[in-house]
C-alpha cells in the first residue's frame, strides 16, 4: 500500500473519532508500533482539530486526509479548503510573553512538534492548505523481508 | 462519552468521575459540564478515573484544567481564548500541585499527554483508587 485517503466534505468535530479509525487502520497496515501509531493519532487530531475551529471556524468544511508510506516513514497529508494559514509559523511558546504579544492558537502545534518528526506547509493550487505531518523511520520490516 | 459518578467516603466525602471513551474536541465539554454538575451539587473533592479512556487530545487537558479551576470556585477558561488558556495552564503547571481534582489511572499514552504538556506538575496522579481517594 503507497497511499489511502479518506475524503469527508462536511468534516466537523463529531468525525474526529471516525477519521482516527481510518488513520489506524492504514498505520497499523503498516507494521507500525502502537505507541508510535498513538503519536500520529494524536497529531492528526490535533491537526484536523485546529482546522474545524480555527480554519472553518467551527463550520463544516472538506477535508481530506491521506496516509502514505515514504520508505520507512508515514506521511499524513491533511488538505483542507479553509483560508491559507501556514500553523508552522506559531511560534514555540514563550510563557513569559505578556498577554497582548502571545499569538492566538492552541496547544495543539505544539503537541504536534513534540510527537511528529517534520511537519510540512503548502498552499494548495484551490487556495487551501496541506499539512504534511511526517514520522521517519517507523515501519518496522517483516521477518520475510 | 460515557460519565459515571459514585461519591465515597473517604477522610473526605470524594466524588468520582469515570470516564469511558476517547476524550477530544468533540465531547470535552460535556466532561466539563458534568463536573460543573457536581459541584453544583456541593462536591469539592473529585476523582477524575481515566482508567477506560483510551486517547485523550489536547482538549481533554483543557477540560481537567477548566475542571481544576471550577472545584476551587475559580471560572473555567474561556474557551475562544487560544493560548491565553495554554499559558494560564503553563502558569499552573508552574505552581505546583492542586488539591481538589485528582486523577486516577491513565493509561500510558494518555499520561504522556500530562507530561508533555506539564500537567503531571498540577495533578496528583494515582494507579490505586483507594490510595487515590484516602489521598484527599
């Protein structure tokens, strides 16, 4: 398998739980080590999360979601029809910054630097967003190979 | 998601919240509101038992924070508010162990969710319940 998507046109909150099942399935296709797959679950939601409530503003919006293996490595791609925002350019928080000087946004990139191994930003050609979260090295070969 | 409460006796009346399912942006505020139930109620003491929560976001440590500030009579966050409440979070974490909400047996994944985001700093974390509830 080099790739999966999993499309949903009007995504709210109420799918995540289903695109998490979709995520699983596919990573664990994989040969991919549960803590490992936790890691990019939890990034995933994070990701797709910020995307409804900050990129739809909490309005359904399309999102499609693809799992691709890259050598050792998964790929997530998430590509969204929101207004282009680049969410690797928040800065790692400072909590040292006064209120007024602190960027808008949630702990979700955060968590997402913390778990995934590189995260990629495009503009789609549509005007959207894709989010690349990458995790190398983590497709463990089989005996027979 | 799926809440259950039992209140026990311990050296203090403690209520328990079991919690069953994936906790996330999708159902974080109904754990909130059921803890604003309880205290409605007159609980001061909670037990939140993470035993059957198998993947828990970023949101569900807005809901135990939001959880934490409701139990010592403080507002919960705003919850537009963004990085005003990752570092209202950041500044509790910073200051130490809260008395009124306690946890109770997170699986592994989940408990690396209060690591990285410092909230093993601000909840007491127990793996035996009546350890957890004599604890209060």
């Amino acid at each position: 398998m080099d790739s999966s998507t999993f499309t949903i046109k009007k995504a709210k909150l109420k799918h995540l739980a289903e695109i998490r099942r979709f995520v699983d399935s596919e990573v664990s296709a994989l040969n991919v080590h549960p803590d490992i797959i936790y890691n990019i679950l939890l990034s995933t939601t994070e990701a797709i999360t910020n995307i409804i409530l900050h990129g739809y503003n909490g309005e359904e919006g399309l999102i499609v979601i693809e799992v691709k293996q890259e050598d050792e490595s998964v790929a997530i791609y998430i590509r969204d029809e929101a207004p282009q925002f680049d969410p690797t350019q928040i800065p790692t928080p400072d909590l040292t910054l006064p209120l007024e000087d602190r960027p808008m946004g949630g702990m979700g990139i955060h968590l997402i630097r913390q778990f995934m191994d590189r995260i990629i930003y495009r503009e789609t050609p549509q005007g959207g967003n894709e989010l690349i979260l990458v995790k190398e090295n983590v497709i463990q070969k089989t005996l027979e190979e | 998601m799926e809440i259950n409460i039992e209140q026990v006796e311990g050296k203090v009346a403690v209520t328990i919240l079991e919690l069953h399912g994936n906790l996330d942006a999708s159902n974080f505020e109904e754990v909130i509101d059921k803890a604003r139930s309880v205290y409605e109620s007159g609980a001061r003491d909670l037990l939140i038992d993470l035993g059957d929560v198998d993947f828990m976001s970023s949101s569900g440590i807005v809901a135990l924070h939001s959880i934490a500030l409701l139990m010592r009579g403080e507002q919960p966050h705003d919850l537009e508010s963004g990085w005003e409440v990752f570092h209202a979070i950041g500044r509790d974490s910073d200051s130490g162990l809260q008395e009124h909400v306690k946890i109770l047996n997170p699986q592994p994944k989940v408990a690396l969710t209060f690591e990285k985001t410092g909230m093993d700093n601000f909840f007491e974390i127990y793996t035996d319940r009546q350890t957890a509830i004599d604890s209060f």
